[in-house]
C-alpha cells in the first residue's frame, strides 16, 4: 500500500475522460483501491477518483458518514444519506429528480477552496466492487452529492465548472469571515425591504 500523489487543478490528467476497467476483479485493480483509499484518508478527504492519482480508469471511492446528515432527519431518509466507504468501478447514475441544491465542496485536486456547487438532490447509481458483485444504491443529499462530484472527475470535470457564481469560489481560511460577511449583507437587504 502506498499513499499516491494527488493531481492538482491544472495536470492534464483532470481533464480527460477516464477509461472502463476491463475487470473490475484484477489484482491491479485491488492494488490501486487500496492505494486511493489509503491516499483520500490520509488527506482527509469525502472521496477520490482515480485520476486525482493519476490513473486515467472509471474507479470511485467515497463515503457519506452520519456526521454530514442534517438534524432531526427521519431513519428512513437518513438512510439514502449515508454510506460506508465505498468502492464503485465503471459507475453509472441515473437523476431521479429536477431539483438541485446548492451546498459546500472541497476537493483535494483543489485544495484551500471551497465553493457552493448545485447538485441534483436524488439518483441511483450503480457500479461494480472489486470483488465483482453488482453495487445498486439511491442516494440523496450530501451522499448524492459526493457520489455526483467523483463520477463528474471520471469525465474530466472538477467542482469549479459546476458552479453558477464564482463569488461563492472563496479560500477555506476565508470562510468564516465570507459567510459573516454575506449574512451581513442579506440582514441590510431585508431591512431595507422592511423599510
Ligand atoms: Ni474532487
């Protein structure tokens, strides 16, 4: 096992279009998913495609702990919202609804940013594990978001091109004062319109 060097926005190997694996069951296949998932815990990160270790194949890990769901969320729908650490080859999704929303991303191939990414809030989606077997799951928030934003990486798009208003592209260490600030704001709007 090894932890590989990641690919930051910019390297050639983000833009592509990554390949189908052949067999999702071949030893080196099991080697690169140990590898990713040594590398995305040790970068703390929700997840990692496989050309962010610049392996140009259709392979995913992710997880979508509990500590993401929103409070107070039924056991039902927190299960949609959750997921183990997940291995998915050759993944393919299927949007179930119209509606997206906005909320926070990182990626490690951009790292010190963070941006506010519309994501479709409902999918399936389906791929191989490396032990062969078929993985079907529905996803929904936080867990569709990330299942969306890894799949996106496998065709050469990073969060950036996702977003409709870069003034919501800002440093990490800005954020609290970006979001003080924009609170601020919205309260003098409203006052205004209460006027
Ligand atoms: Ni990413």
């Amino acid at each position: 096992m090894a932890i590989r060097k990641i690919a930051r926005m910019g390297h050639p190997v983000l833009r592509g279009v990554a390949k189908p694996v052949p067999d999702p069951t071949a030893p080196e296949v099991k080697a690169l998913v140990r590898d990713m998932i040594e590398t995305m815990i040790d970068a703390n990160g929700a997840g990692l495609a496989a050309p962010q270790v610049h392996e140009p194949w259709r392979i995913v890990v992710f997880q979508a702990p509990e500590s993401r769901l929103p409070e107070g969320i039924d056991e039902a729908e927190a299960f949609d919202r959750t997921a183990p650490l997940t291995i998915l080859i050759n993944p393919e999704i299927e949007i179930l609804t119209a509606e997206m929303e906005k909320g926070w991303e990182g990626c490690l191939s951009v790292p010190g940013l963070r941006g506010a990414v519309p994501r479709y809030t409902e999918l399936l989606y389906r791929g191989y594990g490396p032990d062969g077997a078929l993985i079907e799951r529905r996803a929904k928030g936080f867990h569709a978001r990330v299942v969306q934003h890894e799949c996106d990486h496998l065709d050469g798009i990073l969060y950036p091109q996702r977003m409709d208003d870069l003034t919501e592209l800002i440093f990490e260490t800005e954020a609290r004062a970006w979001l003080a600030a924009r609170a601020e704001a919205r309260e003098s709007e409203k006052e205004k319109a209460d006027a």
